[in-house]
C-alpha cells in the first residue's frame, strides 16, 4: 500500500512539459492567431491576384489556336489599337492592355499594318506581334501634346517627324473647315464668324499619340486627329455641355484655355474660376490667350505689360468679355472634363474663387482668392519667384 501511494503522489507531481506558464500561453496563442491572420491575409491577396488576372490579363481562350486577321491601319492610336484588339475578343480588357504596353515600354514600337492572332495568346505575346507587323511604307510614331495650337502642331510635324510636307500646306489644310463637316458633322458647332479665321479648326485637333505613314497626307493626319475627337468627346460630355448651357465649341474654347493655365490637378479648380467670370460678366483675363496672339512665338510669358492687355484681338480676354473668338490649342481630355466639371467647393452656395496666381513657376501650382484684395496681396507674395 506505501508502494502505491508513493506512486501515486510521484505521478502528480511529475512536472508536465505541456504544462506552459500562463503568459507562455498568452503569446503562444496571440501568435498561432497572428499566423492564422497571416495566413488569410495571403490566401486573400492570392485570390484577388488570380481574380485580377483571369477577368483582365488572362487569355481569352488558352485553348483556341484559331487564327484571325486584324489589321491596324496607319494613324491608330494606342487607345485605338486596344478597342480593335477588345472588339475581335483578342483581350479581356482595353485598360490592362494599354497599362501593360506602357510598363513594357514599346508603346513606340508597335507599327500598323496586318496580324494574325488568336485567344490563346497572352497580351505580352500580342504585344511582341504588333512589333513585328507586315508593313508596306514605313510609319512614324507622332506625339501630338496636349496644348499644342495648330501652328505648333504644323512645324512639329515637320522639323521633329520629317513629313514629307510643309507647315504651309499643313496650315492651309487645316483652314479648310467646311471640306470636313459632312464627314465630322460636330465641325458645324464652329461659328460662322470663325470659319474664316486663320484657324478655324483649332482645338479639334485631338492630342494624343499616332501611327502615321511617312508620306501622309495633310488631310490624312487631320482626319485621323478629328476621328479621336469625335471618338473622345463623348455623347455624354455632349449631354452634360447641353444641360449647362454650352455649346461644344464653347466647352473646347474653354477647356483650351485651362489646359494652357495651369497642371492637370489644378483643371476644375482654374475651371470653377473661369465659370464663376462668365457668370457675372466679369472678363476672364487669361495670360493664356495673350500669349497666342503675341507676335514672338518663342515666348510664353508668365507676366504680361500693359501694352499686351491692350492688343486688338478677339482672343484678348483682358480686352473682351465673355470667351474668346476660339480656341488657342488643343485640349487634352482632362482639360475637356474640366471645363464641364468646374471645381463645387470654388462656386456657390460656396464663396465663389475668381482670381488665382502663380506661386512658382517651378510647381506651376496656384493659390486662388475670391477677393481682389487678396488676390493682391497673393500677387505680392509670389511675384519674387516669377524672375
């Protein structure tokens, strides 16, 4: 019986190695919890990688070799080739081809001319095979900026892209307004009074990035550009520009002006400025539209003399209220939303902004005033940084 009972108190008071402190315990299992948060984390972060790739990047059909033809004629933008790609289901998704053609880097090797592609090929292959087309006359990429005039857009094309025409013929096709309306029938929103200017469709040229043949023609290259516009300038941006009042023309001429006044952050601020001027006729006073009138093409300046406020010109916005008699480049898209989205916390029932300054050239940021006395004191400030 003693030998039992001493067997019995060895048994319970065998130390247990399972038998773990109680703070032991606590970080053993905040631990197996912070693991298995881990764990689901990165099954989560696994599962929407996957889920991103098989709606966007998959291939369409990994199993279908088919074969079919697609041709991407000669000025298609990026945009362009990823709407032909999409409508021949080669790819899931116009925006992850596009972001992959600028990740690679090749957004200035791809050429026109015919391909023959199929569902199973992953959008880096479709990629490579748009660099290697079967291209009769060579092709010239050409980047037409986003506030670039009509003037600009001409000896661009032929000093930096070598052309095989001159701004002169450029310029004298650009003039021809009324050979393009029955094709681009938004061209009748011009004024009469501007279908005689000098540069009647200024504006409507749409900046982005374009395949042209070598030997294009003046009015290939300006098709193709009144196509994009066409195509950019929605039926809804239309909608929107009917409901506040506008006219396309009116939208463009405006959004030209913000393009050429500040960075794209700062569109619908400069926006909301320009919208609050034209609603109590107040004239807009735009540097921008003096500086498309002045005789020195070479100088864009951030402060005007009192002799530039004063040139007679219908694009003087210090001279003249209301908006100017056009256009002064071609806006962007963000420029063209701008203009039909004015910033609300600048407009009422908000006090209304209607003066803004540079602060420096370098940031090319603003600082905006609903006073003229404050506008003042702004002017003040900054101006040291103008020199």
């Amino acid at each position: 019986m003693a030998d039992s009972a001493t067997a019995n108190r060895n048994k319970t008071t065998k130390p247990d190695k399972f038998n773990l402190h109680p703070v032991a315990k606590k970080i053993l299992r905040q631990l197996l919890i912070f693991l298995i948060s881990l764990a689901l984390v990165l099954g989560s972060i696994a599962l929407a990688v996957q889920t991103v790739y098989n709606k966007f990047i998959k291939p369409v059909d990994p199993e279908d070799d088919t074969l079919i033809t697609v041709e991407v004629p000669m000025g298609t933008s990026i945009n362009g080739i990823a709407e032909i790609l999409y409508e021949n289901n080669l790819i899931r998704n116009t925006a992850a081809f596009k972001l992959m053609v600028d990740l690679s880097n090749k957004s200035n090797k791809m050429q026109a001319g015919k391909y023959e592609l199929s569902k199973s090929m992953t959008i880096q292959e479709i990629i490579n095979e748009l660099m290697t087309g079967q291209v009769s006359v060579s092709t010239v990429l050409v980047t037409i900026r986003e506030g670039d005039d009509i003037r600009t857009i001409a000896s661009r094309l032929v000093d930096e892209y070598n052309m095989n025409f001159t701004e002169e013929q450029f310029i004298a096709e650009a003039r021809r307004v009324e050979k393009y309306m029955d094709d681009y029938p938004f061209l009748r929103n011009i004024p009469e009074e501007r279908r005689e200017s000098e540069f009647p469709m200024e504006g409507y040229l749409f900046p982005d990035t374009y395949y042209f043949y070598a030997d294009s023609t003046p009015e290939r290259i300006i098709r193709t550009m009144l196509g994009e516009f066409d195509a950019k300038f929605t039926q809804e941006m239309r909608d929107l520009a009917d409901e506040q009042g506008m006219t396309m023309d009116e939208v463009v001429t405006l959004a030209s002006i913000i393009q050429n006044e500040a960075k794209t952050e700062e569109f619908s601020k400069v926006s909301a400025v320009f919208h609050n001027r034209l609603k109590i006729g107040m004239n807009l006073e735009s540097c921008a539209t003096i500086n498309y009138v002045i005789e020195d093409r070479e100088v864009n300046q951030i402060t005007l003399t009192i002799e530039d406020t004063k040139i007679d010109s219908q694009y003087n916005t210090y001279k003249n209220p209301g908006l100017p008699l056009g256009p002064i480049s071609s806006p962007g898209l963000d420029a063209l939303n701008a203009a039909l989205n004015p910033y609300p916390e600048f407009m009422e029932p908000n006090e209304p902004m209607l003066f803004f300054v540079l602060m420096d050239p370098e940031t090319g940021l603003h600082a905006f005033n609903s006073t003229y006395e404050g506008h003042v004191k702004d002017k003040q400030k900054y101006q040291v940084n103008w020199q």
